[in-house]
C-alpha cells in the first residue's frame, strides 16, 4: 500500500497545487478536508486544478490598472461541513 498519496487539501493554494502538479503527473487527485485529518471528500481533476490556478492569478480589469483576483472557492456545503469538523 502506498503511504506517501498526492492528495489536495481543500484550503490549499495556488502555490501548494502548483507545486502537487509539478511534482505528480497523476490525472485525478484526492481532495481531503485537511492534511491532519484525511478525510476523503471526492476527487478533482488535473485539469479542474490546473484552471483553478490559472483563474487565481492577478488580472488586469480595466485601464485603470487596477488588480483582480480570482480564487478557487469551495461549495458553501463543503466549507460549513469543514468549518464543523474543525469545532
């Protein structure tokens, strides 16, 4: 049985994904609660995470110069049953 698993926690971000992606070249992650717990909460595609990613990084919205950022957001379901796990 394999230990080491390339998994996904669900608040990580854009650098720890990056850094899975570079270093797997898996198609389908784990998504678990928290690296502590483990908790198997369903699995995410290479590709979903590779656009979550993209999608987090700085943007230009208009002439003005001013900055967006887009991030990957978890499902209000999905973030209440992590907010109660943790109490």
């Amino acid at each position: 049985m394999k230990r080491d698993i390339a998994a996904i926690h669900a608040m990580a971000d854009a650098t720890q994904i990056r850094e899975i992606l570079g270093r797997h070249k898996y198609s389908v992650f784990p998504l678990i609660d928290s690296v502590a717990n483990k908790v198997l909460l369903g699995s995410i595609t290479r590709t979903e995470l590779s656009h979550s990613v993209e999608m987090s990084m700085p943007r230009f919205a208009n002439e003005s110069g001013h900055e967006l950022k887009i991030e990957f957001i978890l499902d209000r379901s999905i973030r209440r049953q992590l907010t109660q796990r943790r109490r």
